[in-house]
C-alpha cells in the first residue's frame, strides 16, 4: 500500500509530479489556449463582480491560500485576503453578497473551516471549495468548487495536497485574470505552458533527494531553524517550518526574510541553521543581502536556489537547486527540498513520521 516506500509521506511527497497532472488534467488546455473549470465558468459573474476574495483555511491550506493571494493579485488584479478559519469566525468579519469566499481544504472535514463556510453563506458570499476529498463536507456545503484530484492523502503532514491546492488556484487565478482582461493573451499562453512543464521539474527536484539527505544529516540535532522567503516564496518559508515541526519536533518559525532585522535575527547565532529560499527573479539581490546579515553572525545557511546559481553559493553552507520556472511558480518547485528536509530529518530522529503525536489528518474538533 505504501508503493514500496518506507512511509505515506514519502510515498506523497514522490507522488507530486502525478498529482498536479492530474490537478489540471482537462483543465489546462495549452494547444486551445484555455482553462476550464466547470465550478468557475458557471459563476463566473460572481467572481468577476467580486469587491475581494477571502480565503478561509487551516495550517498547509492556510499556506496555499497565501501562495495564492499573492497569485491572485499579480495576475487577476483582485484584492484577497486570507483568513485563518478559527479566526476568522470567531470574530465579527465584515462579509458582504459582494464578496467570493474560497474554503481550502484537503480533508474536506475540518470543523473550523466548515464554520467559517456556514458564517459567510449566511451574510450572502458565494463560497467556492478546493478540497481533495471528493463528497466531503465542505465539497457538500460550498456553491462551487474544484476538486485538487490529489489522490488519498495518508501522511498527516501534508505534502501533496498543498503542491495541488496551488495548482487549482493558480488554474482559477489564470482563469480570472484571462476574463477580466488583466493579462495578455501572449502572457497567458506563456503561462499555461510553463504551468504544464511543473510536473517535469518536480521530478526534477525530487532528484536531489540523496544530497538532500546529507543536509539533513547535518542539521538534525538543531533545537531551532528558521526558514525565510520572500514574495511567492514567503508561504513556502512558513509551510518549511510547518513541516519539520510536526514531525520531527524540531522549533523552527518561518519569516518574511526582510523581517529578520526587526527581531528574530537575534536569534542567529553558530547554532542556528536558517533555510533561505533564494531562487532567481524573486527579489534575488534582496535575498543575497539577507543571507549576508545572517552569514556575519555566523548563521548556517541552507539556500533553495535556481539551477546553476553562483552568487548564494558562495555564501551558503549548503544549496539545494530546483530547476527555473516562472516566478509565481516558483512555490510548486522549493517545497520540495523542504518536504524531504522534514522527512530525513524525522526519519533520522526515528520520529513517527506517518502519524506524529498529539495530531491527527483531519481535525473535526473546533
Ligand atoms: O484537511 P485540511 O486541509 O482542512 O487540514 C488543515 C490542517 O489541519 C492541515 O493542513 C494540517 O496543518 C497538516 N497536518 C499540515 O501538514
């Protein structure tokens, strides 16, 4: 059942390249020039009149729900903000007809999210779902939705279901964008031909694997690691940080990387291993000097960088490359490095890394 991998996460994790075909499978039509989603196309006019998008989710959607907002108003020009669902509903929120709400979730199941679907159906938002598990309660309770078509997501960290839910928004984000005539038709096709090459390039990273393990082996014994990113890749820090958290129980806190200076950077000590996502275009000089200010107070610098960097190289104590992309598809590639980090290093500690303690796969308890 496990594929002959040692566990479900590690089988998740090599099951991406598949899992995001067959996310845009039918959907993404290059030769056409078109993306069809039959959720969106029938409510189209609700999209395309909303004042803003609210994103509501929790822990790994949250993160793709905040990969996506920064898609949404690069592309489609549309205002979003992105909600932690328990937040979210326990508050007064001002939600109005005008508004499309979008629920992120993999299970389909978890209570807060679902209350935060009832809350806003009530004041009037259309709600649209992107869930993995086909039939589940959140599916049954949104207006509309696109399934990730993921496939079962046994490990409790999730790993594919987030690679997939970025794919979905990134579809949808495309898919508005085109309607509301914010992006160019050459732009668009350029686009919908890099998004088809990921799948290529996810396996692509995946070959890293080996090297990855040596890194892990190198910074299993840390007590904290931050992770930083920024722009599209800011989500992705954070969700780094997730992940080893959950599994391996290592404290680790991801940041902004332009944040450091305003706290955590006293933090950096030789102790202190810091994965720096530093891929070409995003902001890259930007990043280059932040890993400066770590490296002169003797931080460990771990860089997920573009194929064939030289500059963050030289500075770092490791890089991980991924293969080039276009910016905004930037996340589908540098999770992955951070997926196999968590799980080497889990598997290392000899940590349950199929089922970690005190979580559970879907929280139905609000
Ligand atoms: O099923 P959902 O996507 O709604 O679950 C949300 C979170 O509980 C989930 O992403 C959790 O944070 C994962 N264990 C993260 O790996």
């Amino acid at each position: 059942e496990k594929g002959g991998y040692e566990h479900f996460m590690l089988k998740e994790i090599h099951e991406q390249p598949n899992a995001i075909k067959d996310t845009y499978r039918g959907r993404l039509r290059v030769k056409e020039g078109i993306i069809k989603m039959a959720g969106v196309d029938d409510n189209l006019e609700r999209f395309l009149n909303a004042n803003r998008i609210i994103v509501v989710a929790c822990g790994t959607s949250w993160h793709a729900g905040l990969v996506a907002e920064y898609i949404f108003e690069d592309l489609a020009r549309i205002p979003v903000e992105v909600e932690y669902a328990s937040e979210f509903r326990y508050r007064n929120p001002v939600i109005t007809e005008k508004d499309v709400v979008i629920a992120i979730s993999q299970s389909g199941e978890t209570a807060d999210t679902l209350a935060a679907i009832k809350l806003a159906k009530s004041k009037g938002a259309f709600v649209f779902g992107v869930c993995n598990v086909v039939g589940s309660s959140i599916a049954r309770e949104t207006h509309a939705g696109a399934y990730t078509h993921a496939g079962p997501e046994i490990g409790v960290a999730s790993t594919k279901a987030f690679t997939t839910q970025i794919t979905v928004l990134t579809l949808l984000a495309l898919k508005l964008a085109k309607a509301n005539g914010n992006i160019s038709i050459s732009e668009f096709h350029k686009h919908l031909t890099e998004l088809e090459l990921i799948p290529n390039k996810v396996a692509e990273a995946l070959k890293a694997d080996d090297h990855i393990k040596t890194v892990a082996a190198t910074y299993k014994d840390a007590k904290n690691c931050l992770y930083l990113g920024r722009g599209f890749n800011f989500p992705v820090a954070l969700e780094g940080a997730l992940k080893l958290k959950e599994i391996s129980y290592i404290h680790a806190e991801g940041y902004p990387a332009a944040e450091m200076k305003h706290g955590p950077i006293a933090l950096i000590d030789d102790q202190m291993p810091v994965f720096v996502i530093a891929t070409k275009k995003g902001h890259y000089e930007k990043v280059v000097s932040n890993i400066q200010e770590i490296k002169s107070r003797s931080g460990k610098i771990i860089g997920i960088v573009t194929e064939g960097d030289e500059d963050v190289k030289e500075l770092a104590d490791h890089v991980i490359e991924v293969p080039e992309t276009l910016e905004l598809l930037t996340p589908l590639l540098t999770t992955i490095p951070l997926q196999l980090l968590s799980y080497h290093i889990a598997v290392m500690l000899d940590k349950n890394v199929d089922q970690p303690r005190n979580l559970a796969k879907s929280v139905t308890v609000e």
